[in-house]
C-alpha cells in the first residue's frame, strides 16, 4: 500500500520517530484518534481503517478537508500550480497578506485557503506557522527563487487514504475530540512540548503552558480509566516525570528540525509514553 507523507513541514513533525512509535503503537485497535495531528507523519504511516483527526489550526484543517473533498481538491491543486509558477518575494508577501484584510480572508473559498496554507508553508521562513494576536500569519519569506508547491503524487495517495477509509476530520480542543473514545480504542497525543527552558512552542493564537500539560495529563487518565490504549510524545522534562510517572516511558533521541536559531535546533531527548505494554 502506497503511504502517503506530510504535505506541510509542521514544527514538532513526527517524521524521523515514526518508526519508533508505530512499533509502540498496540497491535490491534478500533478507531485511532490523533487530536493534534500537525502534519500527519503518523496517521499517513499507520494508515488506520478508521480514525478521528484534529487539530486546534482551522487552517491547517481546511487543507485535509479540502484534499478530501473530489471538487475541492481539483480547485485547490490548479490554484496550487499558479501559486508555484508566480512565486517571487513581492507574490509571497501579496499571498500572505490576504488575512489582514478579515472579511476579504473570510469570503474566500476554502480551496483558495488550503492552496493559500500549503503555499505560505513551502515560501516562508523554515516553514513555520505563526499568527499574531489578530491571527495574522506573519512569518517572512523563505527567499527561495523557486518553491515546489504541488506534489500531486502525495496528494493523489493522500485524497485515496481519506476517501478510502472512515476519516473524520473535526477542528476543535484535543478534550473534545477525544470525548467519544472507547475501550480498544488508540489515541496517540503529540501536543505542543512542555519544555525545562523557554524554547519555540507558539503553534497557535493559543498558548500551551503546565496549566495545560497538567489538563492534558487528566484526559490521558481518563482514557486510560475507559480502557482505551494511550501513547503521548513530549520532552523528557521535570513535570512530565513528574505527572507520568505511573506509566510506560520509552526513550528517544531526536533532532529537532525547526527553530529560528542554531542553537535551538540541537539534540533533545524526546520520550514516549504508553499506559500498556507492547512486549
Ligand atoms: C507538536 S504539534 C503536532 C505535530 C504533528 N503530530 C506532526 O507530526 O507534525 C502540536 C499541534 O497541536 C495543535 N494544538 C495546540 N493546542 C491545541 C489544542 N488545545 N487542541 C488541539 N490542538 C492543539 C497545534 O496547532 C499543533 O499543530
């Protein structure tokens, strides 16, 4: 079976310990549920029969719907084309520049958007999403003299896994996402990381402070107390020691591949967490 991989380069991307988590991943389940999906490295590679996917981004959301949708995803893969052949430094700006004026960005068509996020993904500075308060996208220009914004073999085998399988897409909080889980059933949580020291972790408008890791770690409880398989990745820190430590820990060096500054693109150790035992 052809897989398909991330159509956006997405800050905390799973693609290097892919491997890794689907070999922790439970050999049998029901519905998989990703609530921050990002890019989907996992989801693409598990490739399950039936899963729930979310993230908090609407924007990034109306990307998988729109690859989804037959119509939707043949507009947005022409509009994709013309973003590629007029690319330049002034076009970049223009594209980006859309949102400032909010109901011009609100009446375009969600085709245009998608075509729009995965554009600014591929022409801006280190592919980084960032909004500011007025959820603006305001990272600069890549300054690539060309960008490769359709790959239309990935999003051909992207569109089938979405079509051929039971793949419901929502766009809300992770909490609610996972309210329908069930006992069998596999959630894989890769959140926004807590960290020791401030490091890059602004995905959204919305911030993820301990608050919300120490909210996270009451739903991964939950599930567990539903009976359902639950794996989360984060940094090995003190407090997610501290609020996991009755569970699974397995350990994984990573390099982390976006970040404004050298320094902050060194090896960090990542760990992954399960409530049940693969061996
Ligand atoms: C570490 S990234 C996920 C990386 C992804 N798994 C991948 O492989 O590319 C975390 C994601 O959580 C999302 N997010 C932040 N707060 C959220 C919330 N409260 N509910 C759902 N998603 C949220 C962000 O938009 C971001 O895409």
């Amino acid at each position: 079976m052809l897989k398909g991989k991330p159509f956006v380069k997405w800050a905390g991307g799973k693609r290097s310990i892919v491997n890794k988590l689907i070999e922790l991943s439970p050999h049998e389940f029901s519905t998989y549920y990703e609530p921050f999906i990002g890019g989907g490295a996992m989801l693409f590679e598990l490739s399950p029969k039936k899963a729930v996917i979310n993230d908090y981004n609407r924007e990034l959301m109306n990307v998988y719907q729109c690859i989804k949708d037959e119509n939707k995803f043949t507009l947005m893969s022409s509009e994709l084309n013309k973003h590629e052949k007029n690319h330049s430094e002034e076009y970049y700006y223009q594209i980006r520049d859309i949102d400032k004026n909010k109901n011009k960005f609100k009446r375009l068509a969600d085709y245009k958007r998608a075509a729009r996020t995965i554009y600014l993904n591929k022409a801006c500075f280190n592919g980084l999403y960032r909004v500011n308060s007025q959820n603006q996208f305001n990272v600069p220009s890549g300054k690539k003299n060309k960008i490769n914004t359709y790959d239309g073999i990935n999003l051909g085998i992207i569109y089938s896994f979405l079509n051929l399988n039971d793949i419901k897409i929502l766009s809300t909080d992770y909490e609610e996402a996972v309210k329908d889980a069930k006992k069998g059933d596999f959630i894989y949580f890769d959140p926004p990381y807590d960290s020791d020291t401030t490091t890059f972790n602004n995905y959204t408008d919305n911030g993820f402070d301990k608050k919300e890791q120490k909210r996270l770690f009451k739903v991964f409880c939950d599930l567990d107390q539903r009976g359902c398989y639950v794996m989360l990745s984060n940094y090995n820190t003190i407090l997610i020691r501290e609020l996991y430590q009755n569970y699974y820990f397995h350990y994984v060096e990573t390099q982390r591949n976006i970040g404004a500054k050298a320094k902050d693109r060194g090896i960090v150790e990542e760990v992954i967490i399960t409530n049940y035992n693969n061996n």
